[in-house]
RNA sequence: GGGCGGUUAGCUCAGCUGGCUAGAGCGCCUCGCUUACACCGAGGAGGUCGUUGGUUCAAGUCCAUCACCGCCCACCA
C-alpha cells in the first residue's frame, strides 16, 4: 500500500467498476422503496462551474446514503438545450470568424447546434462522472431528444386544448439582439446613470403641459398624456388635447391614477406601445397603439427625419430639435435600473409584438395550495415565502420565444387560414383538408420543457414503468435564483399532469462567491474551474468541502485551504487504513456480539464514539444539514479514532493483538461507509482493502452502531485530560518527549493510570521522587528529571482564580439562585468546586 | 420601493430552541523527521461576537435601531 494518499491513482477505475457492475441502474420492478431525484439539467452552455459540482456532491451524497439505508434509487441525469443561450454561444463564434447566422442559413446553423451539443454534452458528463456522480446513465435525458420532445408538444396541447394557451398581441420585453421576447424572470436590472429631459408639450387652446423622460426616442410613439386627476395643477387640463412636438399628433390628456404627482412634473407622456404601464393606461382610456421601432431596436417612424435610426442615435438627434424649438424645458442626471436581457446583456426594448401566453390562474391556485397543505418541504424554509410571494403576483407566461433553435410551437395553418395544434405534425388541415401547411415560426421558451423534467424525463405523457415506480420524485436540490424561473414552474405542470407534486423536498444550496466576495464568473476571471481542483486534490476532497458548505449558509466565498484540508483528511484515512492493515495475522474473527464483550477501556471509548458520530452524520444527512454530517464524520476519524485510540492501541496492534485488530476493523469498516456518501472513492478503496470478501461499499447496509458507555466516556475522558495536563507542563518545562514520572491518586484507578502514563509517556510511580519539581494535575502531579521550571503555573494559576471569581460572582447572585433552573444552579457549583480543587492542587503540591 | 440573508480570531466559516471557560480548518509562533501519516505529531498566541439601546438572574444567541455587504422581487416615466 504506498505511503501516501493518490486520488489520481483510484477515482478513474472505481467509477468504471462501479457503472460496469450496474451499480448505479435503478430497477423500477424492485420490492425497495423508490427513490427517486431527476438531476437538474446543466445548460449545455459549456463546462460545468463550482456551483454545479456543489449541487452534484449533495445529489450523489443523497443517493449513495439512500441505497445504503435500502431504497432502490433512481438518480436520473440529463441536460438542457437552453435555447436563448446557446444560439448566443453559436452566434458568439460565429462573430470570431466574421460570420453571422443569417449569413450561414438556418441548415448550417443547425449543423453547428448540433456539433456544439454533442460536444459540450460529452463534457458535461465527464465532469459529472470525474466527480463521481453515481447517475444512471442508461436513463440520460436530453430536452431536444425526440422523446422528450415529444412530452412538450403533449403539454402544449394540452394547455392549448384547455384553453390556456392564446396568441394575443401585447407588451413584451423584446431583445433587439435576439429579436426575441423575454419573459420578466430573463430581464436583468441594471443601474444606468441617464439624463431625465424635461420637454413642453403644446396644448390645443393655448398653454402647454410640460412632461420628464429618460427616453425622448420614444415619444414618437406617444398617443396620450396622462396626469393625476387629484392633482390640483393639472385638473384644467384633463380632457383637452396636447400637441405632440416633432409629430404633431393629437394627445388626449387624460386622468389617471397611477401617476404619480411627485414624480417629474407630475404629467406623464403616455407612450402605450413602449411602456408596461402606459399600455395599461392606453387600454383603460382607449388611446391608440403606435409601434415606433423595428425588431432590430432601430426607429420605425416613417415620413418622420428619425426613421431607420438606432434609438440613441434617434435620441440625441430629437433632443437637438426640441432645443432648437424652445421646447426642452431643462435636463436633470437620472439614476435608474433598465432592464438587459440575461443573455445577451442587450438593453431590453419593451415593444407591442403578438406572442404566445400560457394562462397561469389555475395551476399557480393549485400550487399555493399544495404548499399550504405541505406537500413541498423547503430547506431553508424562509424560501417558500421567496416562492409563494412570486406566485401570487403572477401573470400570464409569454412562452413564444423568437429564435432559431427551440421546439417550435405545434401550431399548423393552412391556406384557408384554419389552425391545426396537434403533437404530430398534421398532413392535413383538420378543418377544410388542406394539405399546404405551415408551422408557426415561434418556438417555446426553454422554461416551458424544463417544466416538465420530473415527468417527462420518466415518460410521460406514456404510462410508463418508470413513471409508475418514480413519481413523484423525492428531492429537487437547485440554486436560489432558479426558484421561480423553474422550481415553481416544475410544481405547476407537475401538479397539472400529473396530479401530484413532482417532489416533496425543495432543497436550496449557497451560492458560491469568489474568495473577494464577487460573484464567480468566467467573464469577470473570478471563476475557479472544479477540474483543476479535482485534478489538484481529487474528487472526494471537492466533494467533502461541497457538502460541508453547501446548506450552512447563503453564500459562501470560495477558500481553496479547506479543499486542501479534505485532501489532507483523505490521506489521514488512507494512513489509518494502513496502520490497521500492517497489524499481523490479519484475520478478523469478528463474531456476534464482540462489541459487548470489550475489555479495554480503549475500546469501549470508541465504540461508543463511533455510535454517537453515526447517529450525528445519519441525523445530518437526514436533516439537509450535511455540514453536520462531513464535520462529525471529520471530527471523529480524526480527533478521536487516530488521535487517540490508534495511538492507544498502536502496541496491541504490533502485537497482533486479535481484540485490538476486531474492534479497530470495526470501527474503520464503519467509519468508510458513514464517509462514502460524501467521499465515495477513497472510502471505497480502504474499504476494499479490509480483511474478508468484499462487494462495494455503497452496496452495504448503512451502519446503525449503538453501543453506547458511559462509564467509558467518563473514564477515558480523564485518561485524555491528564495527558494533555501532562503534555503541557512537558513542554512549558522544555522537558524532553519522553521521560518523568507521574503518581497518581488511587481513586483514578489503574486502567486510567496504566494508560494515561502509556500515553503520556511518563513512569507511573507510587510516589514521586526527589527528582525535579512537581507539577500538579488532575488528579495527582508529575515530575521531570530535566525539567526547568513551571512558566505553566502562574498562567494557569491566572486563569483559574479569574474563572473562579467570575463563577462564585454569579452563584452569590441571589436572583441567580431563586430564578435559574436548579440543573444549571448544580451545574456552576460543581464547576466552583473543581475549580477551586484545582487551585489548591497547583498551590499545595509545588 | 418591498422582502430575505449576512456582519464572530489575520483568512474562510461553525455556534440548534438564551446558561460559553466563544469553537474548527487554514495561516502564524515554539518544539519534534518517535517504525500509520511532515499531506504528520505536541504545545501556544490570537476574538470586549458590526453600532447603539432594551428584555432577562443570565445575550454571540431574543427585541428594537442604525451602519455597511450580498441576494431576490417590483410597471414610478
């Protein structure tokens, strides 16, 4: 066995051995409990980040733990054709060659779609299989895969045929770029520094009314002025007609009560084809709809000089003229947030355009509902409220996307203008038999299919085995910021599909920052590529790490050192591995019920400390807390198993002491499989090497250890203390590492004694010689032969009497005594009194 | 504008329903290459728990306030 720990020496062939023996397929006729997760689909944008490799260490933790505590477990892997992106991503390399996408045609685009997915796919996996991920691999879903395809078509019609889906013309945030609408979870708010002008408007029968905005471009489309019919300045005017400069269009001023008085000069120009709120105000008083701009963002204003023009452009030209005109009444510096598209980071251009809608009212009714009858747990739950409040103020869902690459809507029209929607694309017309159809051009928002992974990923809209083994499904584990765009919208299909939610647990992990708190990004040079960390510090290293920050808090800054110390904690398991193994006569004649029969102190202390590191990492993993589980899995390898009962046992062992060698099998065979799920190649390697025929770790029973002794605890527990007692006065003595003499008391007993002057040591002697200076501890003192002094004693002295005093101080409080609970009144007593024994010990036997 | 989270050792973070002598890893200092591990062992320094008030016998832990930092949501031109 080498000397050291190589996780590039182990992880490639485990993975192998463990997906050719089929370790990882679910069986959907099994007897077992099902349990099931659909891994949320990467986008197939490029390599996986950090965060995926946290989401992936808590999925597979998940998994490993549950086919050890015996569900049969599908953990379903997939990824995502992420429509919007992905033609970015083509389009971004199409620039690097001086292309562009009209330039090459839709055929061509399509072949490079294609090469993109097939590559970045393959990448994708490897990540996934390099960090372990025990998916089944069999079930690999892709949402443009003609199955899956087919599910959305299914669910289009669905909606369709309920009459939930309709085409409609309405505001939408429109992409230049894209030349796409996005729905409102795509827009990104960005703080701009602008200019608000402040521009008069002629009235018809004199004076004028004078109006802010941050975008005069757009009041070439203005059909209206709109002014607070509360506002005392402006009740005159409601109901004359306004002039608008540079059109010369007739604006009916009217009352409205979303103005807002305080804002600019408390009268809005109403632009009801570039503006959320203008529209609502130009359908509530009939105003008429103007579309100033193109599908490229660019000016559609003919006959006017601005025409064809990009909008700034459009702008500063339109803020000359009114100058020129006397009409801009002044300029003020304007901060406010516009809205980008999350993809493009273009600035969004809110337009009129006929769109797809999906009706929501139905499906978000039945989801606040199941949530109020706690059919979906989250962890943390404060974001159920983050959830609820989203769902509540839903609208409408614009899922027509205007792009090139997407399921295109299954909506058909023949020449005679009848609409055919069926899955299948239709030979005829369904109305008149007309064979000449054309599809409508839109495609759906990628949204739309991720919706509908829980189920579509098993089969649906088939009955299907694995639909009727796994759903729903058990866990969705996913960052914050995808809640609403995809979690909430998996509960509504689900719920509507399916009848039953599509997962009972929502489980949200942090959000990785880099080390200088920014967000992780390739484009910003903060992002930290999980391949060099696996290939740095392997793959259970990552994953310990992951799972021991991934739901103690929101965000977490990235620190390399604790990757570092996980690799450093690999390598203690694998050293402790070795020092058992070269233990001679390695047979292990563990029969039932060795545990009981225990006779060192030593080994009844680990026991029982391995039953209660058991419970803490079942009780972690159980909860979501699997910080817990990793740092009492940690704590308890290291602190206690090597750096006590090892050392402990260390002669027992040389000897080939056969007790010794059972409970010290035991308790690292245990150990390895409480750690697997979290680190599951190094386990698996050590655990392999044990004595006796081995499968695989992860096909063994979860380890359930309960004995528990007290007696034990509380003895070995002294053991540890006089060491460290001994230890220090050692070291402030300059004493040499070995050597002195202890004397105990002879209520500590002999077992203690034997071993704690083992440990630290020392001689053990009836009674300590003229030899040095006695130095006090716990329960007796020790000397050295070399010894120098004490600079311990008077620190210590220090410390004890300061804590005395405190402590007495708060007893002498009678409100103290009459008020607290008698245990915690016992409790500080009894501190008093070890105290100030301790006191007298370092006073009285210098 | 609304909501949520954070502010604890030099750094990254734990501290659940109030009882802490405030912990861990990394870093730092001093010893030690002792036949599992120098990817190690032993010892140690280092914090008035962001501010100001309050509740309580007792507050890092509860309440209020302010200040920063971060996130989510939102149709103020």
């Amino acid at each position: 066995m080498p000397k050291a720990f190589d996780p590039q020496a182990i992880e490639a062939q485990w993975y192998a051995r463990w997906e050719a023996d089929g370790l990882f397929v679910a069986d959907a006729q099994s007897d077992k409990p099902k349990f099931a997760m659909c891994f949320p689909p990467p986008n197939i944008t490029g390599e996986l980040h950090l965060g995926h490799a946290l989401q992936t260490a808590v999925y597979d933790t998940i998994a490993r733990y549950r086919r050890m505590t015996g569900d049969e477990v599908l953990f379903l892997p997939g990824y995502d054709h992420a429509a919007i992106a992905t033609q970015n991503v083509i389009e971004k390399q199409l620039a690097k060659e001086g292309l562009t996408k009209e330039q090459i045609g839709r055929e061509k685009f399509d072949e490079r779609v294609e090469r993109w997915y097939e590559q970045t796919g393959a990448t994708i996996i490897n990540q996934l299989r390099l960090l372990g991920a025990s998916m089944d691999w069999t079930r690999l879903r892709f949402t443009m895969d003609s199955r899956y395809y087919r599910s959305v078509m299914t669910a289009f019609v669905a909606f369709y045929e309920k009459g939930w889906i309709y085409r409609a013309p309405r505001i939408v945030n429109w992409c230049p770029h894209d030349r796409s609408a996005i729905s409102d979870l795509e827009v990104e708010w960005q703080e701009h520094q602008d200019t608000l002008y402040f521009i008069k408007y002629p009235i018809d029968g004199g004076g004028d009314v004078t109006i802010a905005t941050v975008r005069p471009e757009t009041m070439l489309a203005d059909t209206g002025v709109a002014v607070n019919p509360a506002d005392k300045r402006y009740k005159s005017i409601i109901g004359k007609t306004a002039v608008l400069p540079l059109v010369g269009r007739k604006l009916p001023i009217v009352g409205e009560d979303a103005v807002e008085a305080e804002f600019g000069t408390g009268a809005l120009k109403v632009t009801p084809g570039h503006d959320p709120l203008d529209y609502e105000i130009g359908q509530r008083h009939g105003l008429e709809m103007v579309n100033g701009m193109h599908e490229d963002g660019s000016m559609n204003v003919p006959g006017l000089p601005y025409d064809g023009m990009d909008a700034l452009e459009a702008r500063r030209r339109i803020v000359d003229d009114l100058k020129a005109q006397g009409l801009l009444v002044k300029e003020e510096p304007y901060t406010h947030e516009v809205g980008h598209c999350d993809r493009c980071h273009s600035i969004i251009e809110p337009l009129i355009s006929e769109q797809w809608w999906l009706r929501m009212e139905e499906m978000r009714d039945n989801s606040v509902a199941a949530s109020a009858a706690g059919q979906v747990r989250w962890h943390p739950e404060r974001y159920e409220r983050t959830y609820l409040d989203w769902l509540r103020g839903l609208h409408d869902w614009n899922i027509g996307r205007q792009l090139w690459l997407g399921h295109r809507v299954p909506v058909y029209y023949c020449e005679n203008g009848h609409v055919t929607v069926s899955v299948e694309r239709p030979d005829t017309c369904a109305k008149c038999g007309s064979a000449t159809l054309e599809q409508d051009p839109d495609v759906l928002d990628t949204w739309f299919s991720s919706a509908l992974w829980p189920f579509a990923t098993l089969g649906w809209p088939d009955d299907t085995d694995d639909l009727e083994a796994f759903y729903p499904t058990d866990i969705n584990c996913t960052a914050r910021e995808i809640i609403n765009l995809w979690v909430s919208r998996m509960i509504m299909t689900g719920l509507d599909f399916m009848g039953e939610v599509p997962f009972a647990d929502v489980v949200i992990h942090c959000v990785v920052q880099a080390a200088d708190g920014r967000r992780m990004s390739k484009s910003l040079g903060t992002g930290v590529d999980p391949r060099d960390l696996l290939a740095k510090y392997g793959a259970d290293a990552l994953r310990a790490w992951a799972t021991s920050v991934a739901m103690s808090s929101q965000d977490v800054r990235f620190d390399e050192s604790r990757v570092e110390g996980y690799r450093r904690f690999c390598n203690k398991l694998w050293n402790a591995t070795r020092l058992i193994l070269s233990s001679p006569g390695t047979q292990t004649a563990q029969a039932p019920g060795f545990i009981e029969r225990q006779e060192h102190l030593e080994d009844r202390w680990i026991l029982s400390r391995l039953s209660n590191a058991a419970s803490a990492v079942k009780s972690g993993i159980d909860t979501f807390a699997f910080q817990d589980s990793i740092n009492a899995a940690y704590a308890f390898a290291w602190n206690e198993f090597c750096d006590w009962y090892l050392e402990a046992i260390k002669d027992r062992l040389r000897e080939g002491d056969a007790s010794a060698q059972d409970v010290a099998y035991h308790s690292l065979d245990n150990l390895l499989r409480l750690l697997h799920p979290m680190m599951p190649f190094v386990t698996e390697e050590l655990w392999s090497r044990l004595p006796g025929t081995r499968d695989y770790v992860m096909r063994q029973p979860w380890p359930d250890p309960r004995f528990v002794d007290p007696e034990a605890e509380e003895q070995f527990g002294l053991v540890i203390k006089i060491v460290e007692e001994v230890r220090g006065h050692r070291q402030a003595a300059g004493a040499p590492p070995r050597g002195g003499a202890l004397e105990l008391d002879r209520s500590v007993g002999e077992t203690v004694a034997n071993l704690a002057a083992r440990l630290a040591h020392v001689e053990l002697v009836d009674e300590l010689g003229a030899v040095g200076t006695p130095l006090a501890v716990v329960a007796g003192k020790v000397s050295f032969p070399a010894g120098t002094g004490d600079a311990r004693r008077e620190r210590e002295r220090k410390r004890l009497q300061d804590d005395l005093d405190k402590t007495q101080a708060r007893l002498a409080n009678p409100d103290f005594r009459d008020r607290a609970p008698a245990e915690v009144v016992a409790n500080l007593e009894e501190r008093a009194t070890g105290l100030r024994e301790a006191l007298e010990r370092l006073t009285a036997r210098e």
